[in-house]
C-alpha cells in the first residue's frame, strides 16, 4: 500500500483524487491533507480516511476553528505545511494546490526526494529551469498530473528524447472556439466559466476559455520533456478523448485516448510505474463520437501565443506571465474587467518588464507577488 499526501485536497483535483482513493483503499493509504480555507471539507474527508495529519494554509482561520477530527493533528500556515512535507513519511505526494501558492511544496518534495505527483503548473512554469535540475539530482520521479501531460508520458514510455519528433497537446477549445470574434466583447463571466467538456475550479476554466491553459501546458511538456518549443504545439479537438499525441522520428505517432476524466491520469499518477486495475472508466471505442482536428486560432486566443514567447525567452518572463494572468482572472471573477481585458493586462506587463535568465527561487517568489499585488492595483491604467 502507497502512502499518499494530497495538497489542495478540497479543490477540484483534490476530490477527484479522494474518488481515487475511495475506489482502491487497498492500495492507497492518506497520511497528510492540506487546504488553504475550506476546514469543513478537510475534516469530513478526515474523519472518513482517517488522516493522521492535517494542515490549513490560511493561518487567520486559526482563532475560529477549536473542534478538529479525533485522531488528526492540525497545524496552520505554509511553513508548517513546508515542515510537515519534511517529516511525513510518505510515498508519494499529490501537489494539487491552485496557482503560484504551490511552488514551495513541489520544491520541498523534490527536497526529500519524495515522489512528487505535480497537478500544480505554476511549479514548471515559474520555475522549471530549477524543478528539473533537482529532480535530476535527487530520488524524486515527477509525475504529471495533467490529462495532456499524462498522456505524454505514457505514449513516450521508454523511448529517449531524441526519438521523438514532436508532441502535439489537444485543447477543447473552451466555451467560445465557435463564438464570431465580434461577440468577444459580450461575454459575461457566467459565459467563461461553462467549460463544455470539463468540470474544473474557476481559475482553470478561465485559463481554458483563453486558452492561455494551453500556452501554460506547451511550456510544461518543454521542462517535462525536453523538448524544444518549436516541437510542441496544440490543436483543438472539441470531444476531449484524445487527449495528446507523440510523433516519432521514424514517422508513427502514438497517443492516448479515454472519455474525459481527470481520475485516470490522477491514478497513474500514483500507481506509477504500474497500470493497476479499476473500473474508474471504461472507454468503450464503439462509443466514441468522431474526432475532429483543427488548427488554433491566435486571433481568436491571444494568450496561447503570449504564453508561449514568454516561454521561449525563459528568465523571469513566466513568472511574470503567471503573476499578471492570476492578477486578472482574479479582477475578472470579481467583475472588474472585461473578459478581453485579461490578454490585454497579462501582454503589457510582459511587455514592459525588463528580462533576465536564471532568476533564483527568491527571486521568482518575490517578483511573482510584486507583479500580481502590481496588476491588481493599477489594472485600470492596463486596460
């Protein structure tokens, strides 16, 4: 039985992982959960798995909470979290914390050279040039968490990196791949947050509709994978059942295919190495609809191409691109801006923020905040 710990384990990922759990207690054992507010959540799943110890990020939240789960442990704040990451013994850890937040703990992980199932892109996107060097120098196997990802990982299987030609990541396209560019300026955010495929937290499901999810992904499969920009790209497919191909360079592609789940990567994840058997889903191929291809529209996705030459010029620009794209999902949610408004704010705060190459964790953790607390306050002078 595998000892696991779930970060962020009242998010979306979080409870796709509990559904996991519930359907293989035989092979999976929680020894430590964290949540950042929702208590309510993490004690109920507490008290149903018995998990020894519990953490909740918000440390405010400590004067209002007196009653916890028997036979838990609660502590409060991120560096209790960091701390206890330390001393768990574990053998994998889930790091499904939403957004920049979640950095420190994949880096911990890697740290105690725990196997570290990686649902958090900011890690990579911020910080891939550091992760991937202390993956390599440790015991950590890093094992992606997302569909795309996963999918990769498995189509690549034992071949070496120059084996392979290309990757290609699918994209549902969002709420709006069919939406006339004219009615761009009326979308709501009720409108953003109909994903037509997946059932996602807020955040992701903006980053979907401006597919700026699909730029953040293509600079992950880049550290994952090694590959360069130029050999990984993204294509709509609306039915969500191919989920990424591998191009060889003898010429055959390979790729991996179920209905849309979030559980089937979540699984292999941390059964890695092995496939284990479940009826988590079935994907019967006489069921399947016809799968369509098309090409992605930079008009009509700005932020793809945004995300992906601030990629490609590395340094700090990523943490930038992050910063500024949390800052305006995080306006646009609150209704302060357009939904257009966000590719507007996250490419002028690119563009006029001075480069440089290898910044140090400090660093990306410093400017990451600096750039969102920025944006937040002058977004009116961005727009």
């Amino acid at each position: 039985m595998k000892k696991i710990a779930i970060l962020g384990i009242t998010g979306s990922i979080g409870i796709s992982t509990i559904e996991v759990v519930r359907q293989h207690p035989q092979d999976f054992e929680i020894v430590l959960a964290s949540s950042n507010n929702n208590y309510s959540k993490l004690f109920e799943l507490a008290k149903e798995f018995k998990i020894p110890e519990l953490v909740i990020t918000n440390s405010a939240l400590k004067q209002k909470i007196t009653d916890i789960p028997r036979n838990s442990s609660l502590t409060f704040g991120e560096n209790e979290l960091q701390r206890k990451i330390g001393s768990v013994e574990c053998d994998t850890i889930l790091n499904a914390i939403s957004g920049s937040a979640g950095l420190r703990s994949s880096i911990t992980t890697i740290s105690k050279g725990i196997d570290l199932a990686l649902a958090n892109k900011e890690s990579l996107i911020m910080a891939g040039h550091k992760i991937m060097k202390m993956v390599k120098n440790s015991k950590t196997n890093l094992l992606p968490v997302d569909s795309e990802h996963s999918a990769i990982l498995q189509a690549i299987g034992s071949s070496k990196p120059d084996e392979i030609r290309s990757i290609i990541i699918t994209a549902s396209g969002g709420p709006f791949r069919d939406l006339p560019l004219n009615e761009f300026k009326n979308i709501t955010l009720e409108d953003a947050l109909k994903h037509p495929t997946w059932n996602m937290g807020a955040k992701i499901t903006i980053d979907s509709a401006t597919m700026m999810n699909k730029g953040l992904e293509i600079i992950e499969a880049h550290w994952l994978f090694d590959k360069s920009y130029e050999d990984i790209k993204a294509v709509i497919h609306p039915q969500s059942i191919l989920h990424s191909f591998v191009e060889f360079i003898d010429g055959s592609i390979v790729a991996q295919l179920s209905f849309p789940t979030m559980k089937i990567p979540i699984l292999y994840a941390l059964s890695h190495p092995k496939h284990i058997k479940s009826t988590i889903q079935k994907t019967n191929i006489l069921d399947l609809p016809n799968l369509t291809f098309s090409e992605l529209s930079i008009e009509r996705y700005p932020l793809y191409d945004t995300a992906i030459n601030a990629g490609t010029e590395g340094g700090i620009l990523p943490t930038v691109l992050n910063a500024s794209n949390e800052a305006a999902i995080d306006l646009f949610l609150d209704r302060k801006i357009h939904f257009t408004d966000i590719s507007r704010i996250v490419e002028k705060q690119i563009s006029k923020f001075h480069n440089f190459q290898n910044p140090s964790i400090e660093e990306i953790i410093k400017i990451n905040k600096d750039v969102y607390n920025q944006t937040k306050q002058n977004y009116k002078n961005l727009i």
